[in-house]
C-alpha cells in the first residue's frame, strides 16, 4: 500500500513537472539547444489544407492537432466529446472560415476556452458567392446556397497564400518569441505556392475559357484564377445527385466536348461512373483537398503533389 502511495506520488510529481514545463513558453525559452526544446503552443486546426498550411508555418515552435480525422470531410463531420477537449486544452484554433466549419460555433462555446484564439484564414480574402450566374443554370433550380460565399478558396494557390500569410500573423502575434521562425517559414511556402500558379496558368493556359464538371460545388476559385469554367454535379458532397443533376451534366459535357468527369477520391459514386459510361467519356480524379491519409495530413507538400495530379486530370479531361 505504502509502496503504492509513494509510486502515485512520484506519477504525481512528474506529471507536475510535465506541467510546469508545458507553461513555458516557445518564446521565453529561446535557447540555441533547439533540439531539445519542448514545442509549447497548442494549435488545432479544422480539416487538411488548413493542417498543411498551419503545419508548414508551425516548424518546431507548435504542435499542430486536427480536430477532424483526415480521412472525415469537413461537410460530413459530427464533432464528438473528444473534439470539445481539444479545443479546451488549445491555445489557438486555425480555421478556413466562409462558413466551412460550420459546427465550429457549438464546439467552442462548449469547449469554454475564454484564451483560445481563433485564426480565420480567410480574412480579407476576395470571396465568389454560391448563387453567381453560373449555378443559377441549374436545372433543379436549387438556391438553397442563394446568397452565401463559396468557401473553397484554399484551391487557389494565390487565395492559399493569403491563407498561410493569416496563420502566419496569427501565430507570431500568439507566439512572438518565434517570429523569426513562422515568417521564414511562411515566405518559403508562399513562395512554393507562387511557383505552383504559375506553372499551372502556363499549363492550363491552352485550355482558356473550357468548361470542366467538379462532382460538387469546390472548383469555382481554382476555374477563376486560371479562365476555365467550373459546373458541379452536387452542392454538398453527401447528396446523391438526381436524375435531373444527371440530365444537366450529360448535356454540359456534351456542349463542352468533356473527355473526362472529375470524380473525388472519397466519392466512388456510381451514378457518375454510369453516367461516363453512357456519355463514353473516362472518370478521373480531382482531389479538392478536403480528405486526406493521416500520413498525407502531416507533410506540407501534401498540397503541390495533389494539385499537380489535379491539374493532369484537369487536362486529361480536356482531351489534352
Ligand atoms: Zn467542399
């Protein structure tokens, strides 16, 4: 018994010193012996591009939590207590913002972290609303998105660098002992996001004014930057789409000349792989990004190998 004690003690002790070093901060401990140091400010994000963003400023100054698993989407997530206890023990939440996360609300008003400090990426970022000319077309008339703002914009590399510039200035604004650290690190992924527009525009550039059909609403920033035109099978990835969805598309891809439907990897929807049957056209795989393997999740680059594999489906579907 007494032997049991003086063990609980001991657990006790040590996980007071956990504790205690947990405290210090990045910034007042800035030693040379950086190997060694304990990464202290606690950042969670929502879903995969904003992990990669967040994680490729991070470095060593934090560590970087998901809040949604990244194999889960965003559109399909049912947060769960565990989530709530994440945000409670955070320091920062890194978010896309637009009403993308739209169950975030709840989670922090329950997780009660009267600190947490939130970074909206999207802040000042030029929006698309969800109801432009191009999807009032829609043949099932739908507007259940009439007035609300699009919010995939981490799908343009120029929009994505407004996003990590965000996170960036929040994290050192949170963390100011590690600046020199965040900004570095932020200039360099910028810049690689600036080498990867570039050379998408000057390979899409053959394809200027084409239309091409995403599987759900995620494309239309990615079709501005570049002159292309995106049409969609669905408004939110769960929905199956109707006959009448099936009928629009068949049509588009007819006048458009489509040689491809892009499909997503957590879709495998069959009414599409059917209707590219029936069309004779080929499926192929435009990832937006949302899901992601938990070892994808972890590397930056993450991001560059996905858009440049979308970028060849995007062509192949243009008969390129
Ligand atoms: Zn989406």
């Amino acid at each position: 018994m007494t032997s049991f004690l003086r063990f609980k003690s001991l657990l006790t002790v040590s996980g007071a010193l956990l504790f205690l070093m947990a405290l210090a901060s990045c910034g007042n401990q800035k030693t040379a012996d950086s190997s060694s140091e304990q990464s202290t400010l606690n950042v969670v994000t929502t879903f995969l591009p904003i992990t990669l963003f967040t994680e490729a400023v991070a470095g060593e100054c934090a560590t970087v939590t998901a809040l949604i698993p990244p194999n889960l989407g965003p559109h399909d997530f049912q947060a769960t207590p565990t989530d709530i206890a994440a945000l409670s023990n955070a320091q920062i939440l890194v978010k896309n913002g637009l009403g993308m996360e739209y169950f975030l609300d709840k989670l922090t008003d329950s997780a009660e972290n009267k600190s947490l400090q939130v970074i909206d990426t999207s802040r000042g970022v030029a929006v698309i609303k969800s109801d432009d000319e191009e999807n009032e077309n829609g043949a099932d008339g739908s507007d259940q998105n009439q007035g609300e703002v699009n919010p995939h914009i981490w799908l343009d590399p120029l929009r994505a660098v407004q996003q990590v510039e965000n996170i960036r200035d929040g994290l050192v604004k949170a963390d100011p002992g590690c600046s020199d650290g965040y900004t570095k690190r932020a200039a360099a992924y910028a810049l690689q996001l600036k080498e990867l527009n570039t050379a998408i525009a000057s390979q899409l550039k053959p394809f200027r004014g084409k239309t091409f059909i995403a599987f759900h609403d995620f494309a239309p920033y990615f079709a501005e930057r570049y002159d292309l035109k995106a049409d969609f099978v669905v408004d939110v990835p769960e929905m199956n789409p109707t006959p009448a969805d099936l009928q629009r598309v068949s049509t588009k891809v007819q006048q458009s000349q489509l040689k491809a439907l892009l499909s997503e990897p957590q879709e495998g929807d069959r009414s599409f792989n059917a209707l590219a049957e029936d069309l004779g056209v080929n499926v192929v795989t435009f990832d937006p990004l949302e899901t992601g393997s938990e070892e994808a999740s972890k590397k930056p680059d993450t991001y560059f190998t996905v858009m440049k594999s979308n970028v060849a489906s995007l062509i192949k579907s243009f008969g390129g």
